[in-house]
C-alpha cells in the first residue's frame, strides 16, 4: 500500500508510446497538485528513477465524499485548462453547471472548430471516475458573438507580432517556395480550397515508418480552427532529420500544400509540400497608460521572467495571489530587490475559509 489513502492496483506499461500507467484505487479525492507528489513516491518507493521519463496515474476507482463535491468540481474544470491550454482563450465566457449527478460545462461553439470535442469528453470521463462516478460531465456547445471576435482579435495580434522572416528553410523541390502566398485561416478552408498556405501552432506530431516510406502526422492549430497535415518522404530522404527539428510540439509553422480529402474518409488534410518555421517576435505593450497586472498565480509563474517582461513593457506594478501558501511572497520579493524595487508588488492570497 502507497499510504492509507491509495493503493496501487496495476501497473501498465505501453512501449510505443513509452508510458508508464499506474492504477489506483483511492479512499478519497486526489487534486491534480498532488500527482506530481504521488509520483515522487512511486518512483522513490520503487526505485524506478528516470527509467520512465513519463508516469501518468488513472484512478479506477474512488470513494469520494459528496461533502466537498463543488471543491472536487472546481479543481477538475480549473485543470481543463491546463489540459487543453487554448481553452484558455474561452475561458471568460465558459461555464461550470452542476444539477444533482449531472455537471454541464458550457462552452462556445468557436471551441469545436479548434479542438477535438471526443479529446475534451474522454478527459472528462476520467474525471468522472475520480470522483467515484457519482457525477457525469456533459459539454453544452452555445453560439456566443464574443467568442467569434476573441478568436479574431487573438488571431490578428499573432500575425502583428510575427516577422516576416521564415526559419529556417529548407530546399524543397517545390518550385513556389520563394513566391509570397496569401496565408488562409483553417477556419476559411473549405471544399473549394486547393493549394493553400496556412500558418499555426503545432499542437502534436506523429511519426510512421515502411521500407519505403517515412511520414510526419501533425496537428496545426491558429486559434481560428485546426487540421491535421502530413509530410511525406521517401525512407531515405536526407531532409527527414532535418524536419525533425522543425515540425515538433507547441512550434509555431508556416505549411504550404494541398486540401484535400483523406482515402476512404471524408475528412480533409494538408498535403504538405513545405513547412517552415516562424520564431514569433517578443510581446509588447504599446499602451500609453500602462494596465496592472492583477491576481497573478505566482506558483505557477518564473519569477524571473515575470519581473523581466513586466519591466520590458514598463509596467509600475504588479498584483500576486499565490495559493494556499505565501512562500512565493518571499522568492518575487528577493528578486524584486535584486532590481531595486522598480516595480511595485500588491501582495494578495487565496484563503479558505471555514463556516463557524
């Protein structure tokens, strides 16, 4: 037994993905903070080291206190976004119901075009189980006006903070890769689309090997929708090591190449005939009167990186609010003096509070 809490049911291991899973059975709710904890002890406990670079924990099954259900509620929703990091994008206009057993989280349409909607549920399904299946989540898609400019508004300033220049490039038989073409957003692509030029994040990347044949799977996604593209070399080609260095997760890319549809599906991809990459220029604020950053989560926050990109856009304050602890009141304060208190710190924290 781990500890009087939870106990380890199964091991799992997949060697293509090189994963390790590990079940637990638990006695109470886990929080996501307290994963990272759980797996120090396993790996403490097993002497398993650095054997398995990747340990994910699935709980099958729970018994969860009804008690504190809106807490346990709250964590899950708040980790979504942690999860599938563009909901931030959304997240002012998003919402956590819960009637009875049955929990709704709402959220616009704008996301479905950016995103596997199956992704979302099959999170949720874990989710579930970790509460003991006492509650089932179900995701209510509305039309919201705002989330059509959120996604607009966001998509302009990528492409105002991005240079004009690409890299790096690579020499492609591809006869068009020095003429400008127009950049099309995903979601303007459609039946009619041919040879395009798209640009995006890298949200995951595939490799698949024959005797003859060596193919790149990647996701791309530009706030406005996302495909799946595909690069295609021959098994011995002397640019796939190259590629390798460029088309890998959370780069932002440049893909020329074909719409079309899959063999035997009726999904579309990019046939892609040339990806590059484009290094995003540094943020700035250009307002005159500067704006003060409130309520920033210093747990999850560099320090140093803060300070830095807050001078640079010449903020005069700051607002922090760590959680559940004010350590980090002491690591920001020190770096702060460090630049002789240029900037003003608002000192704030989140408390529970408990019903006398």
């Amino acid at each position: 037994m781990l500890n009087e809490d939870f106990e380890i049911t199964k091991f799992r291991y997949e060697k293509d993905n090189q994963i390790l899973y590990i079940e637990l059975s638990v006695k109470r709710y886990i929080f996501f903070k307290e994963e990272k904890i759980i797996i120090s002890k396993i790996r403490d406990m097993y002497k398993l080291g650095n054997s398995f670079s990747d340990i994910i924990l699935e709980i099958n099954q729970a018994l969860v206190e009804s008690d504190n259900i809106n807490e346990y509620l709250n964590d899950i929703y708040e980790n979504l976004f942690n999860e599938f990091q563009y909901l931030i994008l959304y997240k002012s206009i998003m919402d956590l119901d819960s009637k009875g057993d049955v929990v709704y989280i709402s959220m616009p349409y704008e996301v479905s075009k950016i995103s596997d909607i199956s992704l979302i549920n099959a999170y949720l399904s874990k989710c579930s189980k970790r509460l003991g299946n006492i509650v089932k989540f179900y995701i209510k898609t509305v039309d919201n006006e705002n989330a059509v400019k959120i996604r607009d508004t966001s998509f302009d300033s990528i492409q105002n903070e991005k240079p004009s220049i690409v890299l790096p490039d690579i020499e492609d038989d591809y006869n068009e890769h020095t003429e400008e073409k127009k950049v099309t957003r995903i979601c303007e692509l459609d039946s009619n689309s041919y040879k395009v030029s798209i640009e995006g994040t890298i949200n995951y990347v595939k490799e698949y090997k024959s005797e003859k044949v060596y193919l790149f799977e990647f996701g791309l996604n530009d706030l406005s929708g996302s495909i799946v593209c595909k690069k295609f070399f021959n098994r011995d080609d002397s640019k796939i090591e190259k590629y390798m260095e460029i088309i890998d997760e959370n780069k932002y890319v440049s893909v020329s190449g074909k719409h079309q549809i899959e063999k035997n599906s009726t999904k579309y991809f990019i046939n892609a005939d040339r990806v590059s990459e484009i290094k995003l220029s540094n943020r700035t604020d250009k307002s005159k009167v500067k704006r003060v950053e409130m309520n920033i989560d210093t747990d999850i926050v560099n320090a140093d990186l803060l300070l830095e990109c807050l001078l640079r856009w010449k903020h005069e304050a700051f607002g922090i609010m760590p959680k559940e602890n004010i350590n980090s009141f002491i690591e920001i304060y020190k770096k702060n003096l460090i630049n002789k208190h240029k900037l003003k710190m608002i000192f704030g924290t989140t408390v529970n509070v408990l019903m006398d």
